[in-house]
C-alpha cells in the first residue's frame, strides 16, 4: 500500500494550460491555468475511467481511441477526430527545446497510390473449429495458424517458405512436384501467400527464363488450386503475373527454339481458370483484362507472339470474350495477318510461322465461338430444357486434357462475373459499346470468308455436343444441315492446316516447335505425355509435312474414300488455309456438290455420328494438358 | 456519465404498466435505490406478467407503502398527475397518501437488531430523494431542491477540518489497541470512514487538507479499493463531486459493514467515551452497521465478503425464499426408435434399459418443493418444433457422457480469424448448431456450426407459389440461393456487446453500445424489433431458456425485462449502484440475475421485480455468470479473475475458485453441473469440479442464519484441469447436449 504514494498521475501543468489559451488569444492569470489544469487533468481521468468500461467489454487490453471517443461521445463532449489508426502514436521529445509532439508526418497520395509494394489485405473473417483438448487431456494439435495477411512469420513458416522457392525454383524437378503438391494442400501457408505471391510477380524479371516462367505459372496453379487459401486482393497480383506471361512478348521467344507458345497457352489457361474458380474475386478485372487484350491485339506494332497471346487469352476468357473482342476486331487485323503470310522472303520465315501460329488460336478461338454460339441458340430455341450438352461434355473433355485443374464447366451462360453487364456497362466510347450481336449465319458467312474451309472443316470434327454419341441426323440448325453420312469421311479429310491450334494431338515428332521436349514442369510433364503418348501416330507421321495430314486413327482403316484438291493459291506445304477449297473425287452424292455450296453448308453443330470417343476435341486444342 | 446526473427531465422509470400515460422519456434513469428490498418498479409494474395480479404484493407492508408514498411525492411533485393518479388506483392508496406523517422511529422500530434507527427511514427518504438523515423529523411533503445537491448537502455540517486527521489516527490507534478477533471486525470501519471524510473535507472546500488527508491515510485501505482510491484522489474539488456518478452512488447508497455484537459494542463504547462525534456521526449517517450475534469474523471471512461498491449484503436482504427448483418438464411422448436401441446395444441391454427409464422417470417426477408453481410466470405455450426439439434433446442426453474429476470433456475451440473488427460477444445454440458473433464494428455474423448451410425464406412472391399442402414445405420455403456457412447482420450502430439465441434457434438477440437491442429473425436474416429503451449502451442480453422473454442490462445501472413481442420492458430492474454489465436467466425463468460494475449480484424476481438476493465479494466488475443446471447454485467471475459460487437457496457464497489471472469472460456449467468451466482473457480454460465444491457446503438454515460460512481455501484441490489456447482469449463457453465442451474467442495476433 505503501508504493501507491509514489504512484503519480499524469498532470498537465499550468505551463501548457497557459501555452494553448495563449495559442488562441487569451491570456489567463495564474490562478485560472492553475485551477483550468486542476480540471483538465480531472477530467482526462474520468474520460479515461469511463473508457476503460468499453475497453472491458470489447474484451480487449488495450485502451484504444475508440473506446475513448465512445466515453467523450457518452458524455456529450466533442470527440476528438484523427486517431483512429491501431498504430501506436509515437511521441517524440525535441532534444533542443523541452518540446514534446506526435509525430504526425505528411503522407504523399500518390506515391501511396502508386507504390509497388503489396498492400496488406485483409481476410475473411471466419470460424475454424479443432479439438484443442480430448477427455481433458493432451494438446492434440496447436491451434491452426491463422490465414492473416500480413503477419511477422514464425520460425517454421518462413523455413517452409526458404524450401518451397528453392525446390520451386530449383534444378530438381521431382523436388519441384512435391513443393507444387504441398503447396495446393496445404492448409498453414496463408501467412506465407505476400511472399509467394512476391516471389511470382518475379516472372517480369525472368522473362529470358522459360523455365523458371513455367515454374512460376505452376506455383500461381497451385496456389489458385490450394483450398485454404483466401487470394483476397493477391488475385490481382497473380493475374497480372499471368498476363504478363500471356501478352508480353517475353525475352525468350527472340529465340525460335524457345517454345514460349506453350507457356502462353499455360498461361492462358491458367488464367481462365482463375477467372472460374476465383470469379467473384476478379470480376472487377474482367473488363479491364479485355481492354487490355484489345489493345495489344488492334496494336500493330506489337510482336505477333503477343498478338497470340491476345488471342489465346480472349480465347481462355470465353467465347463471349471472343464474339466482342476478336470477332469485331478480325477483319481489321486479317489484313495484317494475311500481309505475313503472303510474305515469302526468307527473311520473313520466322515471322511468317508466328503468323501461323496466330492464324491457328484465332481459328480455334473462332471455331469455338461459332459452336458455343450455336448451340446457345440451339438450346434457346429447344427451351433450353435439355441442360447443357455442351457445357457436359466440355466438362469431361477437360478433365482428360488436365487432371490437374478442375474442369471449368464451359459456359453457355456466362460465368458468375456478369461479363454482358461489364461490357455494356464499360467506360464511355468502348469499342464494344456499340457492340450488337451478329446473327450466327451471318457471322458464318463472314468468318467463312477469312478462314475458307479450314474453318469448315473444323467444324465438322467438332466434338459430339449431343453428349452420349446419340445416332442420327445432326440437330437441326438454322436449315444448314449436313448429311450425317459425309461425316465420317470428313473427319479424314482434316489435313487443313491446324497449326498451333491442336498441337497437344499432334503426335511429337511432327516437327511443330512447340512439342520439343521441354517440360514446363515434372508436374504437368506427365499427364501430357500420357495424351500425347496416346495419339495413335497416324498415317502422315512420317512425312515431313508441318502439318499432320491425319492425326485420328482412322475409324474407318480402309483407304481413304477421296482425294484433295486444293483450290485456289496451291502454296506448297505451307500453304495458308484461307483459299482452300475441297473438292471430293470419287464419293458419291456430296462430290455433287459444287466446292462453294458445300462449304457453305458446313457448319454442322452438334455432329453426333463420331464413331470414337473424340478426347482431341478442338476446341480443348488450346488447352494444355497439365 | 455526467448527464445522466444533470439531465434535468430525470424522472423515476417506475411505472411500467401504463406504457401510454408514462412515455420513454422519463424512464432515462431511475433513481437510485436505497437496496433491492425497496424495488420500486416490483410494487408497481405488473403488465403482462401478473398472472396471480397483485396478489403476491397485496398487502402491501408497512415499508413498501411508504416507498409509493414517496414515489407519489416526487410524481406530483414533477406535475404528473395522470401518473399519480393510475399508480394510486393500482396501489389503492387514495386514502393514505395524505396522512403520511410517518415519523422514522416509528419504522424503526420493527428494524430489529439493527441499533441503527436509521435504516428504514433511509430507505424512504432516499427514495424521496428529499430528507436530511440525521434527524428524526418527519419527511418534509414538499421539498423542491434538486436531487444532486440535497445528497451532497448531508456534508453541509462543517467539523474542525483541521481535525479530520487527529479524529482518523485516534479511532486507528483505538482500532489497533483492540483484541485480534475484534480487530479485523473493526477495520471495515476504515474504508467507508476515510472515504467520507475526504469527501467530506473537499464538499467543504479544504483542498489542501483533504489532499493532506489522502496522502496520510489512503495506504492504509484494503488493496480491493485500489480503484476507487484511484477515483477518489484526483477528486479535490467540490465541482467534481457534483458530475461523479460514483461517488453519489456511494454518498446515496449507506455502506453496509457486518459486525458482531461484542464488536460493535466495543466501538461504541470507545466513542462515547471520546465524545467523538464526528466519527460517531458518520457512522450514523453514512453506513449502516449490521449487528449479528456470534463469533466476530475473521479477517480472510470479511475479506471474502467485502470489496462491493456499497459494503456488504444486509442480512435480511437475503431472506426472502426464492423458488430455485426447476420447472415440470411438459410430458412428451419419447419415440423410442430403434436406431438408438442398436446404437446402444454394444453396452448391453440392462444398461440401455436403465438410462432410459431415468431420462424418462425424471421427466415425469413430481413437483419439485422448490420450484415455483408451473404459471407462476405465464409462459409460452409449446409448439410442435419445440417438442421436436425436446425429443431430440432427450435422445441427445441419453447419449451425455457423464463427467467427473475422472472424466473430463474435450473441448473444441472455435477461433474467429482475422476478427479486425473486434469480437465482442459470441454465443451458441443451445443445440450447438449455430454460432454468433457480435463485433466492434456494429455487425452481428452468424455461422453454421455444422455442414449445413444458411438459408433464407424466400421472398413473399415466391413464397406464393409453393404448394402449401405438400409435405416438405418447411423445405420448400427456404431459398436455396442463399445458402451460404455464415450471414451478416447489419443494423447496429455501435459495438454489439451481448448476443443471445432464442432456445427454439428461430431469433437472435443483440445488445449495442447504440443503446438498443435488436431481435433479428434467422429465417429472414433480418432485423424484426429494436426495442429502446435503455438509451445508453447495453452491455449485455439473455434470452429466457423458454423464449419469448429476455433481459437486458446497460450503462444506465437498470436491467430490463422484455417480451419479444412488447416494444417497451415489462419490468425495470434498478437498484445497481453501477452498470449492469451481465445478466442471465435462471433455468426456470422466475429468475433474474444481474452482475455489475459496482462488484455485486443481484438476483431479481421476474414476477414482482424484487430483489430477492444480494451477493457482495468480487473485488472486481462481473463479467460473467453461469446458473447450475439444477437452479440451485450460481457462479460468478469478474476482472479479479476468481470465480465465486453462491448458494441461491441460503444466500451465501460457498466457495471462492482462484487461478484464474485476468477478466473472466465466461463461465459455464456441465450439462448435469458436475464441471465449472471458467474462460478468461489470459487465454486460458480451466475445469473446476463444481460437484465437490457443492457437496463440501455445509449449508443448512443455522448456517445460512449468520449469513456467511467459513470457505475453505481448495482452489487447488477443485481445480481439475487448466487448458491454454494459442494467444486466444475465451470469449464464450458452451456444453454441448453430450457434454463437449466448446470455447469460442477471437485469436489476437498480436
């Protein structure tokens, strides 16, 4: 008891009474400030007292300003504004004078808005339950690390965080298969995901690297796939990395043997797959995303490798995305496209074979618009009743082609973000403002124009939408009907130049630059050379021929029932797609047809009569097993 | 703090049954009561809950009729006449009200052993707000000062300032000359003594005495009035007197010291023989001296009682029979299915057999002689859910593992992550398959405990074109779009301090520092009611264990009872001398218990609003409180960090469980009151086993008569486990219906 005599409070001196009544123009006698400061401190201690009571009930230790400003609020005084934040104030003595201050520095806007480093987020609130004790004995486990944002890491985090990066970005690829597994399971890292997510914007600085991009891709997959993560505000940062893997063109693709193709494809994919699984964290980045996509593709300048990248990313995003975007925007950039490709000079070989990449995504990414929208109308006009075919069998596709990610159920319907809204509701003088849809025959029409059979002909592979291979004429569309009997012979007629577009079934040793053997990761090696393992090699294996002359076992193994002509500019092997015109020798009733008429009764949605399970769907073409 | 004092439209919140005539503009604060015998809103209030009406306080006594003499006084006295009027038709007091000269002694007299005259006459004339205590003159019918200075005129008599020092040493020196056994009796006088005279010497004017005063004598106090010291002692001037709610609490409020009859006699004695009278006079006007027969107390005895705001409990406060039994349970029919039979089986048959025979045979047993009649207080009528709910509670209970010293639960945390917002309060189903939160930044959530999700109704349109006739339409109704693990609730517009969930899950219940409570649906997830009426934050609300009911307890020192479907409270509970920051329901709803920042329990009739038991022994505000399941038996814990366990039946406190180092937040019985689990701010959990603290009680009505029992100090020995958390504070504790013990808090990583 006796201690409490040396117990001071906290006084204010008359001194600082008389400084602030001077400081606004008064001039007090002693006795006032002496009197005023008696009362101050009186009443900054009863403030405090009653503070302490919100204090306790807010279950806290800590006296905050809030619960100071509650008391003030509650016995009606003003309450004093400006010192909110849960950082300490630090108070600081002026060593000069017996001067004493918060310190109460100028904050920069701009450079706070514009600052590179991660803003802390802030997760969810939630609840997470364990056992923390059983029958009253024994410490099971030590309750759960918490998914902070932000937190001081402890010893073992940040040892975890050391060996994933290392073995990540390390030499040993089977080491890097097991960090990638952990990482997509583990339920504790949550307090690690700034650094990983750090780590990841890294790509920009690796872009010589398409290695170490590749593994980057890979930790962004599995940290997008780990369940117990909340991305929280760190999406962004990763779909920016991604969209930089996408749309830069990367210092690795100045070399031709560098197979950059592949990991914008990853990219791309992997990009889509955020946007599923993580679409109400990135609705907001849609739009933005498009402009973005828009912009590097109606570019000129840009590097054909980024205009792929545009086009696979569009593709990745749906064929919504596709039918504003790159739909609109194709006759303007065919022109420049076709200026690639008719340029034969040998200087020109490099460009020209990135033009065909090009050429491929944007007839996969067109064919698949064309499909989906089709069968969009199909099932409107069916009442939509039947489900969605498409959307099933898209699914199953998918999940052959990458066990790694969950299937995003391809859409009909839009996908949760809203993108009709996001798009109508875009910045004034958007592009696809004034966007209004083109009827699918005469989209048709119009793509038929740029692609020529090609085009066709990829329809008529396309995957039996109807689902469980039901028999039969193919569903009725818009009058376009194509005999079910010349499918079967159509399917072998697929020596239309695929390009880039369905490599994943080309068997390897067909000379396309992107199936060189350089697996992006152990991880993913696998699972693709399972599929590509599984193509049958088919008839032009051994030809030389850039481009597969069949890459289906043929179902029908006698010999082909007709012959090709290519119509128009006859351009040797790499010949472009876009005049081609077929024309059947022998087969009875569709060589009737006149090459034109036939073309443009192609489009046959929905063809049911595939003999085989088709995993190598085009439209998955795009999609790297994983 | 300050207005509630100043407000000049401060009126007495007493007459609850005519909402019309009385608006909420009166009831901002009652005023504050001598103690809970003289509850004023009980003789008065009988809305809906006076199902035997007015008979229980027909007759009124002697001293209750005095108090609503008082009450008509200051009603007419604020000129409101209609007021006056309905309570005099409900009181029929026409007649009387006129002739009311009582004269004190006259009450006095039937004071028993008290020695003290005083006591009833301070009852009224506190009351009344009006009367100068030291005389015996009738109360004064008209008195027009304002309440505040006629309290703080009882220092007006002005002694020797100079002398204060010389009078305290003298009586210390007296105090420290006596025999051991009357020493620590005698040195209760020290606190109430030291604090009236500084505030005696500052109300005078002599600043630099009073300080003088304080410096000198303030050590010597008990180390349980640190705080109050702590206001004291920058308290110097008479201007600060007038705006501290504290100090009128104790100015108002007499200080109740215990002391046996051979001590009191010996100070007596010493007094007079010093013609001190400034002592004596204190001692006459400010404390009341409870005289009891018997051994003087030691000094580990008064400590364990003492350390309240106002002293300790008087004696007879807690005479009054409080019906602590538990209510018939309605007989349900218990479909004995067969799943459970199989279940069961591995443990053999006669055991089956017996474990239902039990479940079934308490059920049905009859009435218990303590429990109050089944309508004592109407309550709610059954519905089909609720026998439902029965039925599965009693499957569930078949299943309860028994706990004991030998079988201590498990026990899950639920920890609230990334809770920036401050987690407030948090509180279960009773089923455990909802968890609710309240947070600092006004929201309430609400997560599901198990794997099934959340669900809205649907909206009225939609509802419209469900089939009414089919089967599952309980199903049907409920949007499946919404399903989510936890909903929002938004609406307050302060910290929500108290949660509370009705026992059938359909409403939740929370208390804000807005000053309201809102009843929120969770079929709609919406708001349904904001019941108003404390107007200054509410630190905490209870659901009745039957619903329809709840309490509710603030910053205006009242707790409320309400009906969830009467916009303003059936019964105001006043008499705290601070604010009430917890209360609870007791198991069979006749019941109210109130703990409070002035360190005293209350226990409340809901039937009248009497204040039928005082507890006083926490050194600390009480932060939590916990009914046995059996009614019988009441815990308590505060900042003090020691839990206290009461005997509701006698009015005593049997046991003191220390260990714990900071706040008690929570504190929760077994499912068959063999376990106390305690959870407390210093992260920690601990069992005590509750069963061996009862049983060791000799509690009989000889004991109870003295009104305190020595407490053996087995802390230690009752202690059964004490389990840490990861840096988590225990917000909440619940025992499932199987006897898991869940903990809930918000992780604090800092």
């Amino acid at each position: 008891m006796t201690e409490r005599e040396e117990r001071r409070f906290a006084e204010v001196p008359r001194e600082s009474i008389k400084l602030m009544a001077e400081s606004s123009g008064v001039e007090l006698s002693e006795e006032v400030a002496a009197l005023l400061a008696e009362d101050v401190c009186y009443r900054l201690r009863e403030a405090t007292q009653n503070s302490s009571q919100f204090m306790r009930h807010a279950k806290r230790r800590k006296l905050s300003v809030e619960d100071l400003n509650r008391a003030l609020r509650w016995s009606n005084t003003e309450t004093i504004c400006g010192y909110g934040a849960q950082d300490a104030l630090p108070f600081r003595p002026l060593k000069e004078g017996e001067l004493f201050f918060v310190e109460d520095r100028e904050i920069n806007l701009v450079e706070l808005a514009l600052a590179t480093n991660i803003p802390k987020g802030c997760a969810e609130t939630m609840v997470r339950v364990h056992v923390s004790y059983l029958d009253g004995k024994g410490n099971l486990e030590p309750q759960g690390t918490v998914p902070t944002a932000v937190q001081s890491l402890s010893e073992d985090l940040l040892k975890y965080y050391q060996q994933i990066t290392r073995a990540i970005l390390g030499e040993d690829p089977h080491l890097m298969k097991v960090a990638l597994l952990d990482l997509q399971s583990n339920s504790k890292i949550a307090a690690l995901l700034p650094y990983f997510v750090y780590v990841i914007s890294g790509v920009k600085s690796v872009s010589h690297d398409l290695d170490q991009l590749n593994r980057l891709l890979h930790m962004v997959k599995s940290l997008v796939q780990n369940p117990y993560l909340y991305l929280g505000s760190y999406v962004r940062s990763l779909v920016s990395s991604v969209m930089y893997c996408i749309l830069e063109p990367l210092a690795a693709s100045i070399n031709p043997l560098n197979d950059h193709w592949t990991l914008r494809d990853y990219a791309a994919l992997l990009l889509s797959h955020i946007f599923w699984t993580h679409g109400d964290l990135v609705s907001g980045l849609y739009h933005q995303i498009l402009l973005s996509l828009q912009k590097v593709l109606s570019d000129p300048v840009r590097p054909l490798c980024s205009h792929y990248g545009a086009v696979v990313g569009l593709h990745a995003l749906g064929w919504k995305a596709v039918e504003r975007v790159l739909y609109p925007h194709l006759p303007a950039y065919w022109a420049n496209l076709q200026a690639v490709l008719d340029d034969y000079s040998v200087s020109n070989a490099q460009v020209k074979a990135d033009g065909h990449k090009v050429y491929g995504a944007i007839l996969v990414a067109v064919e698949r618009l064309l499909k989906m929208k089709a069968l969009s109308l199909t099932l409107a006009a069916e009442g939509s009743g039947a489900g969605l075919p498409g959307t099933t069998t898209g699914a199953v596709g998918f999940r052959e082609n990458s066990p790694g990610l969950s299937p995003p159920s391809e859409p009909l319907s839009e996908p949760p973000l809203g993108i009709a809204s996001h798009l109508q509701a875009g910045g004034a003088g958007c592009p696809w403002e004034e966007w209004t849809p083109v009827s699918l025959p005469a989209m048709y029409c119009e793509l038929y124009s740029f692609f020529g059979d090609s085009l066709a002909v990829r329809f008529s592979t396309g995957p039996p939408l109807g689902g469980a291979t039901p028999p039969g004429p193919c569903q009725p569309l818009e009058g376009r009907k194509e005999p079910a009997s010349s499918a079967p012979n159509l399917e072998n007629t697929r020596k239309m130049p695929q390009l880039t577009a369905s490599m994943n079934i080309s068997p390897r040793q067909d000379g396309s630059p992107r199936m060189e053997p350089q697996p992006p990761s152990l991880a993913a090696t696998e699972t693709r050379k399972t599929c590509s393992v599984e193509v049958p090699p088919g008839p032009g294996l051994g030809t030389t021929d850039i481009f597969p002359k069949a890459r289906f076992p043929l179902p029908q193994a006698g010999p082909p029932a007709f012959s090709f002509i290519i119509g128009g500019r006859q351009m040797g092997r790499r010949c472009q797609g876009r005049r081609f015109q077929t024309s059947f020798t022998p087969t009875p009733p569709l060589t009737t047809h006149p090459p034109r008429a036939y073309a443009h009764k192609l489009p046959v949605i929905g063809r049911v009569s595939k003999p085989v399970r088709r995993w190598t769907c085009s439209h998955y073409s795009l999609h790297l097993p994983l | 703090m300050t207005p509630l004092l100043s407000a000049p439209g401060e009126k007495m919140a007493a007459v609850q049954d005519a909402p019309m005539e009385l608006d909420s503009e009166k009831e901002t604060k009652p005023e504050i009561l001598s103690d809970g015998t003289s509850n004023l809103s009980g003789n008065t209030a009988s809305g809906t809950l006076s199902s035997p009406p007015l008979t229980a306080g027909g007759a009124p006594k002697q001293e209750d009729q005095q108090t609503l003499i008082a009450v008509l006084q200051f009603l007419r006295r604020n000129k409101l006449t209609e007021s006056v009027d309905i309570l005099r038709r409900e009181a029929c007091l026409e007649d009387q009200e006129d002739s009311q000269t009582l004269d004190g002694s006259g009450g006095g007299k039937g004071d028993g052993d008290g020695g003290d005259a005083n006591s009833l006459l301070s009852r009224v004339s506190i009351a009344s707000a009006a009367a100068p205590q030291s005389t015996l003159t009738p109360i004064p019918v008209k008195n027009d000062q304002p309440d505040v200075s006629v309290v703080l005129s009882a220092y007006s008599q002005q002694g020797d300032p100079s002398l204060y020092q010389v009078y305290y040493t003298g009586l210390k020196n007296f105090i420290e000359s006596v025999l051991d056994c009357h020493r620590a009796e005698l040195s209760q006088l020290f606190y109430p003594l030291f604090v009236h005279m500084y505030l005696e010497l500052v109300y005078n004017n002599h600043e630099t005495k009073a300080k003088a005063f304080f410096e000198k004598f303030s050590g010597d106090q008990e180390c349980y009035y640190q705080d109050d010291l702590q206001i004291l002692c920058g308290l110097t001037k008479k201007e600060h007197l007038k705006g501290n709610e504290a100090l009128l609490d104790f100015r108002t409020s007499r200080f109740v010291l215990r002391i046996s009859r051979d001590s009191y006699q010996l100070l007596k004695r010493h007094l007079q023989e010093r013609h001190n009278n400034q002592i004596w006079n204190i001692i006459q006007e400010h404390l009341y001296i409870d005289i009891f027969d018997g051994m003087p107390r030691s000094k580990s005895q008064i400590d364990s009682m003492s350390g309240s705001f106002a002293g300790e409990t008087r004696r007879e406060v807690n005479k009054a029979k409080v019906f602590y039994g538990l209510l018939k349970e309605p007989e349900i029919e218990v479909p004995l299915d067969d799943e459970d039979d199989e279940a069961e089986n591995e443990e053999g048959k006669p055991k089956k057999k017996k474990t239902k025979k039990d479940s079934m045979g308490s059920k049905s047993k009859k009435q218990d002689p303590n429990a109050p009649q089944q309508n004592r207080i109407p309550l709610p009528e059954l519905k089909d859910s609720d026998k439902l709910d029965k039925i599965m509670y009693m499957k569930e209970s078949t299943k309860r593992i028994r706990l004991g010293p030998e079988n201590l639960p498990s026990i899950c945390f639920y920890s609230f992550l990334n809770a920036y917002q401050g987690l407030t309060a948090v509180d279960f189903t009773d089923d455990s398959s909802l968890l609710a939160g309240g947070f600092a930044d006004s929201t309430v959530r609400v997560w599901s405990a198990t794997p099934k999700k959340l669900r809205k109704v649907k909206s009225a349109a939609e509802l419209n074109l469900i089939d009414k006739e089919s089967d599952d339409v309980l199903e049907r109704i409920m949007d499946e779009k919404t399903a989510s693990e936890s909903k929002n609730l938004y609406g307050h517009s302060g910290p929500v301090y108290g949660v509370s969930f009705s026992p059938d899950r359909n409403y939740l219940l929370s208390s804000s520092e807005d000053g309201t409570v809102r009843l929120w649906s969770l079929q709609t997830f919406t708001c349904l009611v904001g019941y108003k009426g404390h107007n200054y934050p509410v630190w905490d609300t209870h659901f009745s264990p039957f619903g329809y009911y709840f309490v509710s307890g603030g910053h205006d020192r009242v707790a409320r009872l309400w009906a969830t479907d009467h916009y303003q409270p059936l019964r105001i509970f006043a008499g705290h001398l601070a604010d009430v920051t917890c209360t609870r329901f007791h198991p069979n709803s006749n019941y109210v218990v109130t703990g409070s920042t002035d360190r005293t329990i209350r226990l409340w009739d809901v039937l009248n609003g009497n204040c039928v038991r005082f507890f006083t022994g926490h050194k600390g505000p009480i932060h939590s409180l916990a009914f046995s399941p059996n009614g019988k038996f009441l815990a308590s814990g505060s900042t003090d960090g020691r839990v206290l366990l009461w005997d509701i039946g006698h009015g005593l406190m049997i046991g003191e469980l220390k260990g714990h180092t900071d706040t008690i937040y929570a504190l929760k019985f077994s499912r068959d009151g063999e376990i106390l689990a305690s959870g407390s701010m210093d992260n920690t959990v601990r069992l005590w086993d509750s069963m061996k603290a009862f049983d060791d009680m000799e509690t009989d009505d000889f004991t109870a008569a003295t009104g305190h029992i020595p407490l053996p100090d087995n802390s230690q020995e009752l202690l059964l486990g004490m389990y840490h958390s990861k840096s988590t504070p225990v917000t909440h504790l619940h025992f499932t219906r199987r006897n898991l013990l869940l903990a809930a808090g918000a992780y604090n990583s800092q």
